[in-house]
C-alpha cells in the first residue's frame, strides 16, 4: 500500500522514524513518501528500499513555532502547504499519516479529506488545552485520531470522537529500546564532576531564548559538567553563538540526547517532549520556557483558564512533580533557586523520582508504534 506520513518537527521525526520501522515490518509491499529528519531518513536507508521511500521535505524547513513566528515566515509556510497538495494529488496515497505538526496538518487534512483521501492523525492536538475549534474539522476529516496521552479519553469521550483511539506514548518504546542496548552503561555522577544537561529546544528560536540563561547558570557552577544536547541539523555555529570559547565545562553534544540524559545528575529542560524523555530516565530537572511576549500574550489568555501546567510530566500526572520557570519566572535568581533543589535537596529529589514513578504508571507499557501502525495499515486498506 501507499502511504504519505507528514511530520513537520524534531519529536515527529522520532515518532515518524518508529513508525516507518512498523509499517514496514507489518507490511512487505509499503511505499511511503514522508516529511521528516534524519531519523525517518536513518530507518528509510537501512530498510533497504531506498526506492520505496522517499524524503519529501525535511524538517529543518519546517520548524516554525509561535504565533509571530509563523506570521513571519508566513510565505514559506503557505508554499509548502501548496506544494504538498499538489505532492498528495500526484502520489494518490491509500492513507495520509499526519504526525502532530497540527497547524500544518490539519489544513491538510481539510484538503485530503476534500478530495477522497484517508486520513489518520497521531498524536492529538492538544484541543483540551486550546484551539476547540479545531474539534469540528477533526470530527469532519480524520478518518482515525491516535492520541497518546490518558486523560485525552474523557476529552474525546465527552466531545464525541468515536475514530479517536488510545494508543499509548511513543517514547516508552524509544527509551526502552535504548535502555535495553545500552543496559547497565550508565555513570551518573561516579566522576569527578557530575553531569548536568542542558535541552533548550529543537527551533533557534527556542535556542536563542533559552540558551544564555542555561550558559549564565554553566558559569557560576563551576562543579559541575554541562552538556547541551544539540541537534546537527542546526549546525555548530549557531550553538557557538551563545557559548563562550573560554568555558571549560560546558560542552555540546549532537544528537544524542538519550546519551546525555543517561549519564546526567540533574537536567535543565525547555518545555516539550524532552521534559517527558528527561522523566522516563529518572533525572531530576526544572522546565523552562520563553517565547514572544506577543505570542506569550496570545496563548495565556486562550488557555489559562483551562490548564495547570505545561511540562507533559505535570500534565501526565495532574500535579505540580516538576518546577516550571515560565515567561517572567525564567530568571536567573529563579533558576538558580530551582538548581540548588535538584542538585543540593536529596528530599527534593527524591520527591520529583516518586512523581516520575506515578508518571511512568499512568501511562503504561510500550507498543505506540506498533498499535498505531495497525491503525494506519486497516485505514489504508479500507478503500
């Protein structure tokens, strides 16, 4: 069968590249065209069918966030929706995968579902939190919605979503799958200096909010290693922009993030998927978050009233398990308030690792990706 699977940012490119490694397990004849990164090229070169599966687009073309952002890069958004319809029409796929992305996607969507096209999304938006106007589309053009987190159920249930479905977390299966090779090769601070990790985001423009306050906070803690988990795809010299020639611990790293978060005694995070991944490794960790005040502004007053929390391991758990330091909250005397009590209060820590224990069961075993492309491979082959 033939499939199109759009993810458009660093987390869908790992869920894509699990995805991809299931369908074609599950089905020998799969010919896939997708939008995504390096991993979902990683699994398409080693599956020897090069020709069967082909890079549309990659994510680093895509990776706009925020509301000023997007309105900013306005025209190049706009080509690539024009470009992936007329890529859809052309290719004529059996089903349409649309992998989180959801600004993107669901115009796509629209249009898929306009013209015949199957349509599966998976990994929800998060409509509970803002945006319930998109439930309607969503109701009209998604032939299935695969949702990954467990108090979405009552949401969809009370919203009637009768194609949404529950397929468990896709990050279980990728920190189980690289605990289980890498079983037993840990280090956390049995060296001279422990390990801190730095994520500050997959966008430069999470990087350039993030970035210098982490670096400010790798200067006064001189005890410490810091590793910032890069990504490539960014290049070197955009990391080299905010860290200083001179420092003498505090390193980047590329593209190996499980890596560093095997290894780190505490971490300092960006909001996002990695606050989720930094849990599921046991590392105690403070989230952080800025972006455009405008874009800040926007948000706060669409979801205030409706969400506590923003760190997916506060939300899992429906309490406050980690510190987030939000907009004005992300300063230095703050941070470096919430640093001591992951790094210096062995009750804190042990706190937030009783929390992440609540967290990993509530959302259960593996098997996402695999129960996912069940789902995919039954809508494709409903004609």
């Amino acid at each position: 069968m033939k499939y199109y699977i759009i993810a458009g940012e660093a987390s869908g490119d790992l869920h894509g590249a699990n995805l991809l490694k299931e369908l074609l397990a599950k089905d020998s004849d799969a010919h896939i065209r997708y939008w995504g990164g390096d991993r979902m090229a990683s699994v398409a070169m080693w599956s020897g069918k090069d020709n069967d599966i082909q890079q549309v687009r990659h994510i680093r073309d895509l990776a706009f966030m925020g509301i000023v952002e997007v309105v900013s890069h306005l025209g190049a958004v706009l080509g690539n929706i024009r470009f992936c319809k007329r890529d859809i029409m052309e290719y004529k796929p059996d089903v349409i995968v649309y992998i989180d992305y959801p600004s993107f996607n669901l115009k796509i969507a629209k249009f898929a579902h306009a013209h015949g096209f199957k349509n599966l999304h998976y990994i929800s938006p998060q409509v509970w939190a803002w945006k319930r106007g998109r439930l309607r589309p969503m109701r009209r053009d998604l032939d299935r919605l695969c949702y990954i987190l467990p108090m979405e159920q009552e949401f969809y249930k009370k919203n009637s979503m009768p194609q949404a479905v529950y397929v468990g977390h896709p990050l279980l299966d990728e920190v189980e799958r690289y605990k289980t090779d890498r079983s037993g090769s840990a280090n956390r601070g049995s060296v001279e200096r422990k390990t801190i990790a730095l994520l500050p985001g997959s966008r430069k423009q999470e990087l350039g909010k993030m970035l210098p306050m982490m670096v400010r906070l790798a200067k006064v803690h001189k005890e410490y290693n810091f590793v910032v988990t890069g990504m490539s795809l960014i290049g070197d010299a955009y990391y080299r922009r905010f860290i200083p020639s001179e420092s003498d611990n505090i390193e980047v790293v590329y593209d190996k993030t499980y890596d560093v978060l095997s290894e780190a005694y505490a971490a300092v995070v960006c909001s996002g998927t990695a606050t989720l991944e930094t849990a599921l490794f046991g590392v105690p960790q403070v989230v952080c978050y800025q972006c455009n005040p405008l874009s800040a502004a926007i948000a706060r007053r669409l979801i205030a009233s409706r969400i506590k929390y923003i760190s997916l391991v506060n939300l899992i758990a429906d309490e406050r398990i980690v510190s987030e330091l939000i907009q004005d909250d992300f300063d230095f005397d703050r941070l470096e308030s919430e640093f001591a009590l992951i790094t210096k209060d062995e009750a804190n820590r042990q706190r937030i690792a009783d929390g992440y224990d609540k967290v990993a069961g509530i959302l259960g075993g593996a098997g996402a990706s695999g129960r996912t492309a069940d789902e995919v491979i039954s809508i494709a082959a409903k004609k």
